[in-house]
C-alpha cells in the first residue's frame, strides 16, 4: 500500500494490484518528466549540428519534409516522450523510410532531441504572429529598429555587428525570431564579441576577427577600425557572455516584429 498526499496535512492511501512494482510506479512519474526535460543552449546548439548531419536530408531544416511527421512543430507519430524519441531514431521504424541510425550514441541522439524541442517552442511562437510585409519591415529595420546601427545590408550600414545581407537563406525565421527577442540565447562563436584590457588599463571591446599564438585582432565597435594587441601586453582578454544586440522584445508590436521577419527572411543577397 502507498500513500500519496493530497493536500498538506490529508493524504490518501491506494492499494496496487499485485502486477504492479515498485518500477511501475515510478516509471509513471518519470515518463511525464523525460518528456519536459529542459535542455541547455549548448546541448541545443550541439543538436543542431547533430540534426544537420543525420536528420536534414530527409526532414528539411524546418523538420516538416515528410507528410504526417511535422517533426520541426513537435508533432510525431510514434513517439511522445524523450526517451521513446531517442529510441525510434537508434532503432528506426521498420517497413518505413526511417531508418536505424545505430551510429548515433546516445547523448548525441539526446542532443537532437533538445534541438527537435527548441525547434517546436520557437515555431509556435513564430506561427502566431500576424502576416508580415517586408517592405514594412525594411522601413523598421531603417527606423525605429535602428538596426543598421551595428548591421549592414548590401553597402548600407554598420559593420559592427553581423552582415545580415544573405541572412534569409541562412537563418530560419524561427531563428531570427528568437534571435531579436532573446539575443543571448544563441550566439553564434563567429559574432562573439571580446574584451581586451592592456597592461596600462585601456579597455576596449570588440568584434574577435582573429588570433594566434602572440596577437589578437579585434574590430573595436566604436570606430569600426581594426585594431591588434599583443598578447603579452594585455592584462585581461575575455569573451563576453552576453549579446551587445538589445532584445526588442518590448520595443516592437506583435505586427512590426512580423514586418521586420519577413524583410530579414527576403535577404538573400539581392540588391535591396
């Protein structure tokens, strides 16, 4: 007999039929607990490098290529859990198209499976917003967005942040959109910024372009000039852990967020 709580202070008492153990039980609460398990950004990133390589060719990189398994959404056929999820793809579906990848261990699969979940919480929250226009949303990265301050498209803009001229064909828009609402979730190690402070106390940061064994070379925001240091003259050289792009999160409405996607979803290297 095992007693659950109910409220503080009352509980209630349940007899199990005698098939059930102990392993029952428990397995019961921790199916529900696999399947909210909250991943990191690293294992996130991890995943989608690991979804690139095993998953994309027949999924497509919004996870929605095959009829009925709209993986990219969270909708699966055969599998609820995390666990079950990571078993279908080591194992594959016999009699269909997907088939075992044995070759994947298991924290590698794990790291799909959290990548699959980012995939559908941001998706989610892309599909609900209202139809965008991109000529709108040109006007908004120009203005109120302010975004050519630190990015460039074609020959227009800054170059202190990334060139955003083909970001349409290189980012998903549920990326892009996660990307302007929480810029920290997801930096890309080729847009980290760095921090340099010389022996004499100057500080700079700056967008890392390069380094070797003796020097370091940095874009300093400010001048947008390169600038290299030393290595033996520095007291400090750090990377910085937040973003320097500001969320937008409550600087935008729900249909200029939707305009700026769709003008940053149409660079694809044209002229704009």
């Amino acid at each position: 007999m095992i007693k659950f709580p109910l409220s503080l202070g009352e509980e209630r008492s349940t007899v199990w039929p005698k098939p059930f153990s102990l392993a029952c039980v428990l397995a019961a609460f921790v199916s529900p607990l696999l399947a909210q398990h909250e991943y990191t950004e690293s294992e996130i990133e991890a995943g989608k490098a690991q979804y690139a390589i095993n998953c994309v060719r027949c999924h497509g990189p919004d996870g929605d290529n095959i009829t009925n398994a709209d993986i990219g959404h969270g909708k699966f056929r055969r599998a609820n859990t995390d666990a079950e999820l990571i078993t279908l793809m080591r194992e594959g579906i016999p009699g269909t198209r997907m088939v075992a990848f044995p070759n994947i261990n298991e924290p590698n699969a794990q790291t799909i499976v959290a990548y699959l979940r980012s995939m559908a919480s941001t998706a989610a929250a892309a599909a609900a917003l209202p139809p965008g226009d991109a000529t709108r949303g040109k006007t908004i990265f120009e203005g109120k967005g302010a975004c050519r301050t630190c990015h460039r498209v074609g020959d227009q803009g800054s170059r202190a942040g990334p060139d955003l001229s083909q970001i349409g064909s290189q980012r998903r828009v549920v990326e892009l959109h996660r990307s302007i609402l929480d810029p920290d979730a997801e930096i890309v190690p080729a847009n980290r910024f760095v921090r340099v402070v010389t022996k004499d106390g100057s500080t700079l940061t700056g967008k890392l372009l390069n380094q070797d064994s003796f020097t370091v070379q940095i874009l300093d925001i400010k001048d947008e000039k390169l600038k290299s240091f030393p290595k033996s003259n520095l007291r400090e050289y750090t990377f910085v852990n937040n973003s320097p792009m500001p969320s937008y999160k409550d600087k935008l409405s729900t249909q200029e967020l939707s305009d700026l996607l769709s003008y940053l979803a149409s660079l694809k290297g044209q002229a704009n």
